[in-house]
C-alpha cells in the first residue's frame, strides 16, 4: 500500500517511521516524524512537501478501512 501524506518544512523535516497495524477489522497506519526544528529554538516556515512511503501488508485491505493512527479518523483511500 502506498501512503501519501504532507509534511511542513522544515518544522517536521522528515518521516522516521510508518508503523502498521493489521486487525480484522481495519488497517492502522501511523507515521512517525522526526523531531521538529522548532523545538529546538528555530523558526518554522510554512512550506509544504508531498511524500509519499510504501508499507508492506500482510494481506489485502479487503473491505477494511484504513485508519489514521494519530487521528483515529477512517483514511479515503484512492484506488
């Protein structure tokens, strides 16, 4: 499956991880994002990157949804 998703720059300069979590009952996809330049004193501009990861599962989404970890709101996906 691939995963797209936008990440301002450089407050959060980068994806560390994509977590999944496969139930019976739905798909769980959380992606973790290094830590932002912003804690560290700096200054935050409003630019957005598109980016987009494959993860890997371990069957077929089937008539599952998929579900945003951080949120726990069902993603839309596009076939």
């Amino acid at each position: 499956m691939t995963v797209h998703f936008t990440l301002p720059t450089p407050c959060a300069p980068g994806l560390r991880r994509a977590e999944v979590a496969e139930r019976r009952d739905a798909v769980v996809v959380t992606l973790r994002r290094m830590p932002s330049d912003t804690q560290k004193g700096g200054v935050c501009a409003q630019v957005i990157n598109r980016r987009t990861v494959d993860v890997q599962l371990d069957a077929p989404i089937g008539d599952r949804p998929v579900v945003d970890g951080s949120s726990g709101r069902e993603v839309k996906l596009g076939r």
